[in-house]
C-alpha cells in the first residue's frame, strides 16, 4: 500500500528521499463506503489523501444543486488543500461513488516529507 505512496511521491519530487520508517506509523489507510462522504462542504478538512481503491468526487452546492469539481478514481490525490493548510472550513465535500480506501496523510505526514 505504502509502495504506491512512495512512487507518487517520486514521481512530483524525483529527487526526494522518503523516510519509510518515520512516515509510516503517522498514515492510516480510511475505508469509505459508497455514498459516505469522507468531509463536507464547512468541516475543516485537517488531511489529504491519496485513493488506493475505489472512486470518491469532490462537488459543491450552487443554488440547490451538485456541481462536480473532480472525480478521484484509484492513484489520484484528494483532499480541500486550502483548508488543510490554513484550517479554514472547506470550499467544497468529498463523496465515495464507489466502496473505496483512502491513504490519509495528516499535518504530521507532510513534515516528515518535506
């Protein structure tokens, strides 16, 4: 599971040398049903992830109506980076339109990376 982080991470950064021991124990891997929302539009979204699995959409309500802003299918980053980094409520929510697992890197994750 790890393995598929590792080769995103090289992938945007060729040149940087994860830590596997020390960023390991700080990731969970999160189940999310289909049709669960793993945050909403207003929480603070106090992650990113990665999806191992599955298909979530991140959308947003205009005049009571769902606008799609992206799909993540399996290998795709996801996450209301905005309000990860400046803990400020999310613009938008984030759904699974299929059972999928999340890779949850948390504020402690990102440190040790960069």
């Amino acid at each position: 599971m790890y393995e598929l982080l590792h080769s995103f991470i090289q992938q945007l950064f060729p040149h940087c040398q994860v830590d596997v021991a020390r960023l390991e124990p700080l990731l969970e891997s999160r189940r999310v049903p289909k049709g669960d929302f793993l945050f909403q539009e207003g929480d603070v979204c106090d992650f990113v992830g990665l999806t191992l699995k599955g298909c979530l959409r991140s959308f947003f309500l205009k005049d009571g109506k769902e606008l799609t802003l992206f799909f993540h299918p399996e290998n795709h980053t996801l996450g209301d980076y905005e309000s990860f980094r400046r803990q400020i409520p999310a613009y938008f929510s984030c759904q699974a339109i299929e059972d999928s697992e999340i890779l949850i890197l948390t504020t402690q994750a990102i440190a040790v990376l960069v």
